[in-house]
C-alpha cells in the first residue's frame, strides 16, 4: 500500500529541490546543477502552484446557491436540531455578493507548490523567512479546515519584527493541505489514514531540504502532528498542539458510559469532562456518517447551502460564533472568512474526499481521537476555552511527560489560527523557543 514512499533523498536532489522552493524555476535550477540531476525521477520534483478557477465554475456557484430549495424552519428555539435557517438563509444572502477573486489573490502571494509523495500530489504553501535562523515549522489543518485556517499566522510568523516581536521569533513555514483536501489530489486507494500522512510530511520536509523542524496541528492535524512524534523522524525537535490528545483511560471509559463526572476532578477537569461528555451526546452526528458512509453525502456535493450546512455543524461553540457573525457580530471569523473556506471545498469538490478520511481512520485504526499516544518528544499545548475540550494542565503533563508549555489564551475556539491569529502566534513563538537552540 505505501508505494514508491519514503526513500532517502540524496544531498544533490535537496539541493535542486531547495532551489524550487525558493522560487527559482525548477528548469533554470538545473541549469546551474549538474547535468546528472537532470534524471531525477519526477515523481520528487517540486512544481509551483497557481490558484485559478474559471469564471463559469463562480458563475455555476452562484446559481445553485440562488436556487437551493428550503426545508421547513426547525421545530425548536435552540440549536438542538442542527443549524438554523434563518442562519443558513443569511449565509446564502451574503455568498450572493461574495467575492472569491479576493481569497485567490491572497493564496496567490504566498508560493504554493506541489510534490508526490507516496504516489499522491501533496499540495503545500511554503514561506521562507528572510531571517536566516528561523525555525522550521510544518502546520497541519483539520475537518472542516483547509489551508485557509493558517493564512492569518503565516506573515506574523515569517516576518515577526514587522509583527511585534524580534528575528529570534521567526519560522520558515509549511503548510500542506491533507490528502483529498482543497487543492491536494485525492486518494484512489484505501489507507490514507493519520500515520501515512504523518509519514508523507516527514518525506516533504526532508525533500525541502530541512535536517531540523518542529510541527503544529489542531483536529485532524493533531492527530497527525502527534503521530509524527510517535513515528520520530530524523530531525523533528518538537510539536505544538492546540487540540491536544490528553484524555486519561478511566475518564475515556466513563465518557463511553455515558457516565455523570467521576469523583476527584479539579475544577478544570469537571469543565473538560462536561465538554467532552456535550460533544460526544450532541456533536458527533457528521463524524458518525463520514466514519461508516462518506461515499453516501452526494447532497452536499451537489448543493453548496448543503455544504455549508454541514461544515458549520461541526461543533456547537464554533457553530454559535459564526451564527453570531452572520447576524452582524464581530466575531473571532467574519462571513468572509467562512465563505472563503466553504467555497474552497466547493471549488475542488472535496466534500467526499475529505470527509474518506474519517472512514480510512475509522477502518485503519491509530488509536483514539482524544487518548494519550505515549509521545517522547518535547510537547506545547495550547488549550483555548471554547476547543471542543479545554486539556487541563494536569491531563497534559500526564500525556506528555516532556511538556515544554503549557498555557490557556483567554479566548479562541477549534480554528484558533484562524480565529485569534494574533494569540496563536504569540503561543507558537513562546511554545518552541527553548528548542530554537538545538537548531
């Protein structure tokens, strides 16, 4: 299953790969390299990217969303039936006037590129810093996410003394969009769970050429972050997590019974424990049917109010907050910002790809979503309030025996890059800098 992966790159291949990556042609760069790198295999080349959907694609969106056909309103006054339509209503009232170009051009001003690895096209941007010691960092998204999440945090990061803090702080950034995700191709073959992924960035990162780095992840790029510390490639240092895996066995147990709190728990512990017990009641439904039947949502492939839908459903905290911005709040996401990453699902249809990574989990198991993984390596966490669980510091140091930072910011959900940039980057520059040294 794990065809033509992970070799070993060759120092001379890096070289001419690195050269790509740094915006040099790739044909220009072999000009200047030996005339044997020319026979490189070209399944390792790296090949610029440019975002660029057509006109009637735009157009084609626009009319399937002016002729969506309404259900009846919800016969109860809370979110307890799903997401209301008067909320979906408005979010199709603004798509109307919504203006993909804008996101387009902002994708377009970071270099993005694409590169096989393990017989699939990985998707990623990637911005170097201008200052020459930053930390290398690869950041992962989650479901609903996409590359969009990050875009916020990737100049604050690279160029930080343009963003408050010092040349120390900088990162060179990585940001690969999952298999069958946004503009990454889509698995033909079953088994593309978190441990493969987790693999693949390993391969990408040393194909850019980078002998030490560190990893961040929230939702699905949690999972695949921390299996990327289980698997322990040469040269990653550390890892950052703002949706940590830190659930205690007895605790998993009684959530699965459906249990009231168990005895003894701080207070911190009785608020994780009661998120953890809502979610699992109340906001499991999309994961249930993308876990057991992906292939079964042909509706929100040919409906994108139908995406829509589904995509805010995800939990109720970040359901509420952008149900809260389409009614003219300011919130930690605009309308804007929600319909950037709802219509980049639409634009590459990857409803269905998307959502077979939950079934290839489900089905090519690596443990539980929220179950200690026995990680060795230096671990951040930070536990925003509104995450579906906020990890209590005592389940973090029990789950991470090298915890490096710990810390819980004072607002932010389950998009934290996306919805608190400012936070984020601040938690990422405090996480890893006492590994900067070993760089």
């Amino acid at each position: 299953m794990h065809t033509k992966a992970f070799e070993e790159i060759d120092q001379d291949r890096r070289m001419l790969l690195g050269a790509a990556t740094l915006g040099i042609a790739a044909v220009g760069a072999m000009s200047l390299l030996p005339s044997r790198l020319a026979a490189a295999p070209a399944a390792d080349a790296i090949r610029p990217f440019h975002v660029k959907f057509k006109d009637d694609q735009l157009a084609d969106l626009r009319h399937r969303v002016a002729a969506t056909r309404w259900p009846d309103q919800e016969t109860v006054s809370d979110d307890t039936q799903g997401v209301r339509l008067n909320t979906i209503k408005k979010l199709a009232k603004h798509w109307q006037g919504y203006n993909w170009r804008t996101v387009e051009t902002r994708l377009n001003s970071f270099p993005q590129f694409v590169t096989e690895i393990d017989g699939l096209d990985i998707h990623f941007i990637h911005v170097r810093s201008k200052h020459e010691n930053a930390l290398p960092i690869i950041i992962t998204h989650g479901w609903p996410g996409s590359i969009i999440e990050q875009m916020k945090i990737i100049k604050p990061l690279t160029d930080p003394t343009a963003y408050g803090g010092t040349e120390d702080d900088a990162f060179h950034v990585v940001i690969p969009s999952l298999p069958g995700y946004g503009f990454s191709a889509k698995p033909k073959e079953v088994g593309w769970n978190p441990p493969r992924i987790a693999k693949a960035w390993a391969v990408l990162m040393q194909r850019l050429g980078y002998t030490k780095y560190v990893a961040q992840g929230g939702d699905w790029g949690n999972a695949v972050t921390e299996l990327m510390a289980v698997q322990e490639p040469p040269g990653l240092l550390g890892i950052h997590t703002n949706m940590a895996a830190t659930v205690p066995a007895d605790i998993a147990k009684a959530l699965a019974a459906g249990s009231p709190a168990p005895a003894g728990l701080s207070d911190d512990e009785k608020r994780a424990y009661g998120q953890l017990d809502d979610f699992y009641k109340n906001g499991l439904g999309y994961a249930v049917e993308m876990n057991n039947r992906p292939q079964t949502l042909y509706g929100i492939v040919d409906s994108p109010v139908g995406l829509a839908a589904w995509m805010l459903d995800h939990d109720i905290r970040s359901y509420q907050m952008i149900a809260r911005s389409f009614d003219g709040a300011k919130e930690g996401l605009t309308p804007d910002d929600v319909l950037d990453n709802v219509t980049l699902y639409w634009l590459t249809n990857t409803a269905i790809s998307s959502a077979r990574l939950y079934w290839d989990n489900a089905h090519f198991p690596s443990g539980g979503f929220f179950d200690p993984r026995g990680i060795k390596i230096p671990v951040a966490v930070s536990a925003f309030p509104d995450e579906i669980y906020q990890a209590p510091q005592s389940w973090a140091e029990k789950a991470y025996p090298k915890l490096i930072h710990y810390n819980r910011p004072p607002k932010g959900g389950h998009f934290a890059a996306w919805e608190q940039p400012e936070l984020m980057t601040t938690e990422l520059r405090a996480s890893f800098k006492s590994l900067r040294d070993e760089t």
